[in-house]
C-alpha cells in the first residue's frame, strides 16, 4: 500500500449523538455503570504519588502491575496468558492492525469469518493484505471447508497463513462457536498452516455469567488473542493487549513501538489500580445484567413490532451488544439509510460483508440506549424496515 496513492480502507461512522436521534449504530459500553466518585479517587491518588512514572513514556510491555487483571479477566474464559508475551495495545483495533503490519505480507489472504467486524477487515486492507471468507456452516466456521478451502487458494497461488475470528458473542451477529466446533476449528487451523487470531472484546458479556472457552485457551501456541478493556471497562482509556504465541511476541512488540511508541502507562496504572482495589466481578455482573435488560426489551420490542412471521428474522443473542436482523426477501439496507430522518440509525448489513454481501441484514446495538427510548427507537425502525420491504421488490426488478 505504500506505493499506492489510495485512501486507506474506512470505517462505518458509529458514533454520532445528538438531536432526537436514537442510535442503535455505535458499540458504545454504558458507562453510567461506572464507579466515577471511586475511580476519581484512585486517578487522583495516582497521579500524586505515581505521576511521574505514569505520564511518563513507557516501554511496549504490558506493565507488570497489569498483568493481574488481565489474566483475571482471560482466566476466566480459560484463557492463559504467559506475562513475557502480552504485547499491550490501545484497544483492539490497535491490535488488529498491529497483527496485519507485524506479521503478515503485502498481498497475503486472511481468512475471515463473516459477516465480519469492519474494522478488522479495515485494518487488514490497509496494510495490503486480503480478507476472504472462512467457510461457514450454520454451527460458524467449517473446519472441514477450511482445510480445504486454504490448500484452493494455496494451489491458486495464494499465500495464507493467518483465520481471524471473534468467536463469542460475535460482532455482528452474537453469535458464539460452540466448545466441540472451537476443538475441531483449532485442529483443522494447526492442519492447515493457519495462524488463529481471535478476537474477544465481549466473552465475558455472557447474560447468565457463562463462558465458552477462550481459544487461545485451548490451543496457546497458535492461537493469537486479542483482549481489550473497551466492554468490561471503558473504551476511553484505549487499553488493551495481545496475547501472542511466544515466537510471534517480539514481531509485535517492535510494530506496535513504530506505531505508539509506547502504550498509555497512565491507562495501564489505572485500571491495574481498579483491579487491586475490587477485582471485576462488580462491574462486569452489573454490564452483564445491564445488556440482558436492554436485549431483552430490544428483542420483545421487535417481536411486538415486526411480528415473528414476516420478513424480517433475528436471533436472541445470549451475549454481547449486538441483534442482526436479515430481510428474508433480499431488501437492500443500505438504501434505508435515510432511516437517520425518523430519529433513528443502525448499521446496514453491507459493511459487514468483505465484497458488500449482507445487504440485506442490519445491526442494531443495545448496550447503551436509554431503557426508556428502546421501544420509541424500534418503533420507529419498525417504520423504515416497513418501508423497505414493500419497497424490496420494486428495487430487485429496477
Ligand atoms: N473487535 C471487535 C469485534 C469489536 O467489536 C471492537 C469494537 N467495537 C474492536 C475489536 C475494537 O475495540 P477497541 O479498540 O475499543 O478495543
């Protein structure tokens, strides 16, 4: 890409407020959950007595302080993280783009898994690799399809060595793989050559508290993990980290020094510093159950609005902060975008898609609208998707 004029891959834009709109669009954490007296004490008493460290360059580690809460936090996926190889990022998508730049190639093909996080596929473009579809069967990600599918395009001459996947409470569709699917999809990665890279910003926003187990948990040596503080904590410290394989640490490591010289040792402080003081059962039980509340009501609001026989279907999710609604008759989403006229917005399926496929899906969040606006917000979707289905088929034959 460096040769090359163009303008780097975009990204949908998520996170507009304001006005009457009500927004289902952006990924937003709802951060009235946080402890603010608390933490403000703890920012305060930091600075004072640690100031000059934390405001202080750093060097691209994970701060030894830190360490604790993260493998808290993987612990309880069954993750394993070993302290030497976590490469401290800020936030994910740093992460993502730090994998694409520190270990893959111009011109390499990523397997992903769709529909996928647009950011992610975002990142891999601009560093001039090419994400293509993982093949998928209704359980997620077919392991015997994939082996197949790698040594395809190696015939054709591709080069491909890494599958990206965000396999719980998946982004866009909350869908997660299931722990057998997980142990074959790991075997069939180790046969193929493939690099896993697995995504988790929302495993542990579980509804009921359970967990699937991490992949990086199941297979440590060649599986990549992505971990941010953005859900469980709040994505306005920008903190995350990988838990890379050992031989793939120091590549990271130097990618991510070119890229930030070094991470937020003020960040990485605080929240090690939220986590001595209560550890996170706290705060994430009540993001869980704030997220079961609010999926709740968006789900029952479209049940009531939408019914359960027309055109549009949707799962329940059991996590996460995302419902994906598919139009069984092919509307286009994207051609709804004036949706933003009735006060309301949401992502179209499209952006979701590698090559523009799901246009015909949407994605609304409901981790952050208020409890109150939930069913006005899908009231008024309601009368956009209505539109759209009576305008579907006039469009297909246009
Ligand atoms: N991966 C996925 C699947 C996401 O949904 C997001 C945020 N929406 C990210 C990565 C990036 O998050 P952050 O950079 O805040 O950690």
């Amino acid at each position: 890409m460096w040769t090359d004029a163009g303008a780097p891959a975009g990204m949908p834009s998520l996170f507009e407020r304001g006005g009457d709109l009500i927004s289902f669009a952006g990924g937003l954490p709802d951060l009235d959950l946080l402890p603010l007296e608390e933490l403000s004490g703890q920012l305060a008493r930091l600075t004072r007595l640690g100031g000059r460290i934390a405001l202080q360059y750093s060097t691209p580690h994970v701060a030894r302080a830190l360490v604790p809460a993260i493998t808290d936090l993987m612990a309880r996926e069954g993750g394993r993280p070993v302290a030497e190889d976590l490469v401290p990022t800020a936030g994910s998508q740093m992460g993502l783009l730090a994998v694409a730049l520190g270990l893959g190639t111009p011109g390499e093909t990523v397997l992903c898994q769709t529909p996928a996080y647009p950011g992610a596929t975002a990142a891999f473009r601009t560093a001039g690799l090419l994400p293509y579809a993982a093949p998928e069967d209704p359980e997620g990600i077919d392991p015997v399809a994939l082996r197949a599918t790698a040594a395809r395009l190696r015939a054709e001459g591709r080069r491909v060595r890494m599958l990206y996947c965000n396999p719980t409470f998946q982004n866009p569709t909350g869908a997660t793989l299931s722990t057998e699917r997980r142990h074959h999809l790991l075997d069939a990665a180790r046969e193929a050559e493939l690099l896993v890279v697995e995504d988790d910003p929302y495993g542990l926003l579980g509804f009921d508290g359970r967990t699937t187990p991490a992949l990086q948990g199941l297979d440590p040596e060649n599986v990549l993990h992505l971990g941010t503080f953005s859900k469980v904590f709040a994505p306005g410290l920008r903190c995350g980290w990988i838990a890379a394989p050992a031989p793939l640490a120091g590549a990271l490591r130097r990618t991510t020094e070119v890229m930030a010289l070094s991470p937020s040792a003020f960040a990485q402080a605080a929240l090690a510093a939220f986590h001595a003081r209560g550890g996170w059962d706290t705060l994430i039980d009540a993001y869980r159950e704030r997220y079961r509340e609010r999926c709740g009501l968006m789900a029952d609001a479209l049940d009531a609005e939408l019914g359960t026989d027309g055109p549009w279907r949707w799962r329940r999710p059991d996590g996460g902060f995302y419902l994906w609604l598919r139009h069984t008759g092919g509307a286009d989403t994207a051609g709804l975008a004036p949706a933003a006229e009735q006060g309301v917005s949401f992502v179209p399926g499209a952006h979701f898609g590698l090559d523009g496929e799901c246009g015909d899906a949407l994605r609304l969040c409901f981790s952050h609208v208020p409890r109150g606006r939930i069913a006005e917000g899908v009231a008024r979707l309601a009368r956009v998707l209505r539109g759209a289905s009576a305008a579907g088929p006039e469009r297909r034959v246009a």
